[in-house]
C-alpha cells in the first residue's frame, strides 16, 4: 500500500495547501493520539517547531488534534529536531513531534513525527496512521476528564544545552577559536550559539533574528554566502552553518571554502577509528555521497555501506547494522552514540574538538579527500510521470554505457518537492557534465 501523506520526510507542503493545512494536522494530532494509546496512563506528546509563521498555526490545529485525543501535550517552542526527539525521550513522552520543513521556503512547512524511542517512525506505523486519517475518528475520541490538556514547558533550551556539551569530553575547551555561526533564522537560534560560548569560543552570530518569513532566506546550510563572508571579513577560523530545524550542518573553512558532509563524515570516521570508537568498520551513506568517500574510506580498510536518499533509510541500517556514524552529503549527519536522528550542532562540536585536538587550521583537518567531479541538477514538473517517458529511459540508459565503470548515475524523484533530481559522478569532468545535461534535457522535454 502506497503513503498519500508521508513522504521520506514525514508530511510536507505549501501551508494552508493540501496537505499542509489545519485541519490534516488537527487530523494527524487525532489519528496519531490514537495510534499511541499504550495503556490507562495519562498520555504525553512533545511538540518543537521551527520559526515559520505557519508554525503557530499547525500547532494549534495539533494541539487541538492531541487534546481530543487525550494526550497530553507539552509545547517546547521553537527547538532544532533533535531536540525535540531527545526531549521525547527525557520526558517519557509517547510520541514527539517537529513542526518544520527544514531547509525548504518559508511557505513551506511539515510535521515530523517520533516515536518513545526517539527515532523517526516506521513505515507500518505511518501506514497505521494515514488509515486512521482516512476514518471518521469522533467515536474513537475520549469525553469528560479523559481530554489531554496542553502546557509550556520551561527549561527545555537548557536541557539541550547541557546535552550537547555533554557530547563532548569535560575537559574540551573551544577557547582560541573564533567560530562564525549561522542558525539560518531558524530553529536554533537561540541554543545554538549559547553551547558554542559555554564551550569557550569566541562567537561571530548570523541568522539569529527570525521574523516568521526570513528562515533559510539567504543563510543558513542552503545558501552559505554570507557566512562565507563573514569568515572572511572576521578572519573566523571556522563556519558553521545550519539548517532551518538543524538537522543538518556544512562547515566553512578559515579561507571561505565549503565543507560538505561527505568530508564532515570522512573527519569522524577517521578520528573515532583511530580512538577505537568507530562501530561496525565503517559508515552508512546514501546512493548520492561522493565516490572520493568511499575511496578514502577503503584506502584505511574502512568500509561504506549505501542507502536510498534519505536520514531515515540511513538510520534504519545504522540500527540493523550496528554502524554508529551515517549520513548525507547534505550536512544531515547522525551520530547514534549521542542522538537518534541528525543534529547538525551535536557534528559541528564533534569536527571542532578535531580541530581542537589536531591544533592544524580546518583547511588542513577537514579535507580528508578530493571529491570526484560530480554534477547535481533537479527538474520540476507539474505532474505527471516524466520518466516514465521513452526518450527519458533511451537517455538514462546512453548516459550508464557512456559512464561505464568509471563513474556512478543516479536518477531519483525528491521525496520532498516536485523535483527529479539528476546526479552523475567520474574522474572524467566532461563526460559528468554532458551525460546529466543530455539526461536533463530530455526530462525538461517530457515535463513541459
């Protein structure tokens, strides 16, 4: 059975547009309360939210949803996602919730769901859930004193503070090091920066006065540039850059150069390897991190292990496998030792006690390999099924026998926008470029 809500992602879209409206998330708060009816106690949920203006607006209509449903709620307010998911397990939570569409527009917005464990939900429970949605629920809902009551709750950026300081050795001291940070007007804006200080560096803020509308908007992990000159204009020994709800990071060196996750993930493995911290021999990495990885990693008898596009598919095999570090060549980085889904601050503290311990600049630690020439391009269609196309198939197919086995093609749907994204990899730069473009071309042509 197919998924008409949940994506890769949980459910996202354009707010107060199907599906993103008040009335599903009042909805899912409902269909949701209801799947998590363990017993005769009283029931809790945790809701976090990012900055957006429709924030407000979904977690009412949740609120109301988990109310009706009896579960009691706790509001934490604006917190990065794995916050929310470590508070849902702190505070014995049933099932936690982030209101937020990451790294996507301030028009868009989403609900991500965990369970008590902390871990994003299965498919068989996000099935349950929209079978649920689809049902008319009033005779399912409680009355009288059952009802759940809401509340604010006070001292949880605290709590996330110490956490992620605790992520770290006691003796580890940032002091010496000027570190440019930009919470990207979102979820973090407020924790973020304060862990950093604590931890003794001094702090270069950007991206810390959200307005509801400003999240992601010329900042933030997406669109680096202004932290790329404040590096330079402050002479900063590190960017860090997040993402609208955190779950993601990308470093910018001392000379204003970009640092992906594929290397952030090449400077972990390698330094928990040598301190013997690094499980099952390897990482867990999509089908989209660079060729020039998984070289690395086998030239140090590490290996990577591949998934779908996707943090959920790459914890679902770190759990499976035993594997303690995974993540995306986007900055999503999760490291199970600490947290159950990716925490760009917890990874960003993880690569400045490297650069800490090394005493080298972040140029010099954190570029661990040379990428192979890889091209991304995404096309949006309006609908339908673009691939489906003749042409589109005889153009995929020209591109895998041009590549042979000197490079990697991968074709996929974005499990979040109306997008199909193109990605070609090969020592050969050239060759890359012209087998995405004829394969982009084509697309273009089916989708118009």
């Amino acid at each position: 059975m197919g998924r008409t809500y949940f994506g890769t992602d949980g459910i996202r879209g354009t707010a107060n547009r199907h599906p993103m409206t008040a009335e599903l998330a009042m909805k899912v708060g409902m269909a949701a309360g209801i799947a998590f009816q363990r017993g005769s106690y009283r029931h809790r949920v945790v809701i976090g939210k990012d900055t957006r203006r429709s924030s407000y607006m979904i977690e009412n209509a949740m609120v109301a949803g988990f109310t009706a449903a009896g579960m009691d709620v706790f509001l934490l307010g604006p917190m990065p996602t794995p916050a929310v998911a470590m508070l849902t397990r702190s505070l014995r939570a049933d099932i936690g919730v982030m209101i937020s569409a990451s790294h996507n527009p301030f028009e868009d917005n989403g609900i991500k769901l965990f369970g008590p464990d902390g871990y994003k939900l299965s498919d068989e429970i996000e099935l349950k859930i929209e079978r649920l949605l689809d049902d008319d629920l009033t005779s399912r809902l409680p009355t009288g004193d059952r009802l759940g009551r809401a509340k604010r709750v006070d001292g949880v950026h605290d709590r996330y503070i110490e956490f992620a300081k605790r992520t770290l050795p006691r003796e580890m001291s940032f002091e010496g090091l000027r570190v440019a940070i930009d919470c990207a007007n979102g979820a973090a804006y407020r924790v973020a920066p304060e862990v950093l200080w604590e931890l003794g560096a001094e702090i270069v803020k950007l991206g810390v006065s959200p307005d509801g509308i400003n999240i992601n908007k010329g900042c933030g992990s997406t669109d680096p540039a202004a932290l790329i000159d404040k590096v330079r204009e402050v002479r900063a020994d590190i960017g860090i850059a997040l993402d609208g709800d955190a779950d993601r990071v990308l470093i910018v060196d001392e000379t204003g150069a970009v640092v992906d996750g594929d290397q952030l993930m090449a400077v972990i493995a390698e330094s928990w390897a040598e301190d013997g911290r690094l499980a099952a021999g390897g990482i867990v990495a999509t089908i989209m991190s660079n060729l020039g990885l998984e070289r690395f990693l086998q030239d140090r008898q590490l290996q990577l292990a591949r998934t779908k596009v996707g943090d959920r598919y790459v914890v679902e095999h770190m759990r499976e496998h035993g594997y303690n570090v995974g993540g995306e060549q986007s900055g999503h980085i999760v490291l199970s030792d600490y947290g159950t889904t990716g925490d760009g601050l917890v990874s960003a503290l993880q690569i400045l006690a490297v650069v800490k311990r090394k005493g080298g600049t972040v140029s010099q630690v954190c570029r661990r390999f040379e990428p192979v020439p890889q091209i991304l391009k995404n096309v949006r269609f309006a609908g339908g099924e673009p691939l489906e196309r003749e042409w589109v198939q005889d153009a995929i197919a020209t591109g895998r026998e041009r590549l042979g086995n000197a490079g990697r093609l991968v074709i996929r749907p974005s499990g979040t926008e109306p997008l199909i994204r193109v990605m070609a990899e090969g020592d050969d730069r050239g060759l890359v470029n012209s087998v995405v473009d004829d394969i982009v071309g084509a697309l273009r042509q089916a989708a118009a």
